[in-house]
C-alpha cells in the first residue's frame, strides 16, 4: 500500500505541475423530462449514468409546473457519485402552457457559475423559448472565462430562431464582455426543419464568428430517422482552441448501456452531444511531498447541502434546496491521479 500511494502521489505532483487538465462538457435534451419520468427508477438509473460522464452539462425539455423533479434528479445523482453536483435552473419559459426549464449540471469541484442571463425577448417575441446563458470559469479561476448559451430551437421556427441566436450571443457579450462562448442545445437545426437551401439564410451559420463542431451528416436522434438537430457552436478563438480535437460527438447510450429501441425511447428521443476542453491551469509550483506522507484510506460519509443557483431579474439568486450524502475516499482520489497522469 505504501508503494502505491508514494506512485500515486509522484504523478499527481506531476500532473500538477503540467497544471492542465481535461473536461467535458455535454448537452441532453431529455424528452419532456418531468414528474413521470423521474418516477421510473431504471430510466433514471440511465439518465444519472449519462449525467455522470460530465463536469458540466445541460439538461433540457424539463416539463413540470411543480417544478421538483429536476431537484430530485439532481439529488439522486449526487448520491450516486463521489463528485458534488450544483445546478442552475432557468424560469419556465414558453409562449404556451407547455413550459419548459433549461438546468446546467456542474460538478463544484471543475467549474463555477459567476452569472446568469436570461435573453431579453420581452418586446420581439422572436423564441418561443428565450436562450438561457451562464458565465463560467474553472473552479480554480485560473482558465479563461467563457459563456454557455442554452437554446431549445422552435422546429417551426428553426430557420429564423437560429439566426436570432447570433443577438441572444451578441447580449451576453454586452453584458460580460466576454466574447468567448458555447452555444449549445436541441437546435432542430436539420431535416425537414431547415432545408439545405435555408443555410444561407442563417446568420448563426454564415457569420464568421462562429464555428459548428457537428455537421450536417450527425444523427442525435435515437429514433429510426438521422437528423442533425442538437449541435455545438463556439464563438472566440481562445475557447476553439481548447476544445480537444475530435472530441465533439454524440454519445449513443443505447449502445453503451445494451439497451433495445423501446428503453432507449423511455429515455429520451435524443442523444446527448458531448465535446471536451482543456484546461489549463494555475502556472505555481507544485505543492511538496513527504517522503513518507500519512494518508489515510478510510471511507468518509459527508452530507452536502447543495445550493441551487436561480435566475430572476434582479440577478443571480443562491438557495439551499436539497441535501444528499455521497462517499468520499482519499485513496479514491489517488487512484484517479494516477490515471489522469498516464493520460496526459
């Protein structure tokens, strides 16, 4: 044991001085997310296990006037990771009864939410659901800061509320002064909804400012058909630059979980699209090590409160909601410097 924990610890030291790390980030429309669903333990069990594969993830199509089960999905997938997970949770937005939320998952330990901005479409009416961003930064505050903008595009609509996301990006960077930014979600942005001859009509495409990671030939959809519709789209060249070559893909969790068509579509009628950047880190000098360190390989229980950041026009509100308890270990966390080490 004492060999191991010395090897774990010289790679950690290691990769703490290279002071770069991986994270990655993902988008999931879970179809009309709600009361009924989170009361399906084996569809919830899914969605926890995809959720887990994110430092920061965005969860859309949330259905529910009581406005709980998102709570309740949060609070059940802090019980079954190591990592707390905050969120921030939009208004109910929508023309019609049939409102919707859009929530951002973050593990407190990768990334920190600075603020929040619902899009100013009081007056245009141009959304049937208004993007939702969120301005973010590493948790350590060392990597540049950069904005996510959450949209759930009108597949009515697609062709003009796509072209209207270029104003909703350009108010956050009003707002932040922050031209770096993701602009992520179910775009609807393909088939039938927008035709090949509509592109050129379609600002958030020709502007120059903006590069699509998935192209047109991408499936998110777990249905029969192949339609492009949820996409990644960044503005700003520091953000391009770290977004990991060749990480922007969809994550078919019908295959990776050995799911047949009818518990896949409990799930959802898309896949989660997911990308991952790198970080780099605080530039010090790595922290010195015993030759003989005491660590103890105990198991540790801690109750969390988890404080759930909402947005109202008066700015960014922080409430304690919710508690769960999660397992912590310190040879857990060694382990896993040991293989962030060999990957880097």
């Amino acid at each position: 044991m004492t060999w191991s924990i010395l090897f774990a610890l010289s790679f950690s030291t290691a990769a703490a001085a290279v002071g770069v790390e991986r994270s990655r980030i993902g988008a999931f429309n879970i179809e009309v997310f709600g009361i009924s669903k989170i009361s399906k333990p084996a569809v919830v069990d899914i969605i926890v296990a995809i959720l887990q594969r994110y430092d920061l993830v965005l969860v859309q199509e949330i259905r529910d006037k009581s406005e709980t089960a998102i709570y309740d999905l949060l609070a059940v997938l802090n019980n079954a990771t190591n990592d707390a997970y905050n969120a921030t949770i939009s208004e109910r937005l929508g023309r019609t009864n049939s409102k919707e939320q859009y929530a951002f998952f973050y593990r407190t330990a990768t990334w920190k939410v600075l603020d929040t901005l619902h899009h100013n479409d009081s007056e245009s009416d141009l959304f049937e659901r208004e993007p939702y961003a969120i301005l973010v930064q590493d948790a350590d505050e060392c990597s540049p800061q950069f904005s996510l903008i959450a949209a759930h595009i009108s597949p009515s609509d697609a062709v003009a509320e796509l072209t209207h996301l270029v104003a909703a990006y350009n108010e956050t960077v009003s707002q932040w002064n922050v031209t770096d930014s993701l602009l992520l979600g179910d775009f609807n942005a393909g088939c039938s909804y927008v035709p090949k001859k509509a592109w050129d009509q379609i600002a958030l495409w020709t502007d120059e400012r903006f590069t699509w990671l998935l192209d047109n030939s991408v499936d998110t959809t777990v249905a029969a058909s192949s339609c492009p519709y949820d996409r990644f789209v960044v503005a700003g060249s520091a953000l391009l630059s770290s977004v990991i070559n060749g990480s922007a893909n969809v994550f078919r969790f019908d295959s990776e979980y050995n799911l047949t068509i009818d518990e896949a579509d409990d799930v959802s009628d898309h896949y989660p699209i997911e990308l991952d950047l790198r970080l780099v880190g605080c530039k010090t000098q790595p922290p010195s090590v015993s030759a003989h360190p005491t660590v103890s390989t105990a198991t540790a229980t801690a109750t969390v409160d988890l404080e759930i950041i909402t947005s109202t026009s008066g700015g960014i509100n922080t409430t304690t909601r919710s508690s769960a308890a999660y397992l912590g270990s310190n040879s857990f966390a060694l382990i896993l410097a040991v293989g962030l080490a060999f990957f880097y």
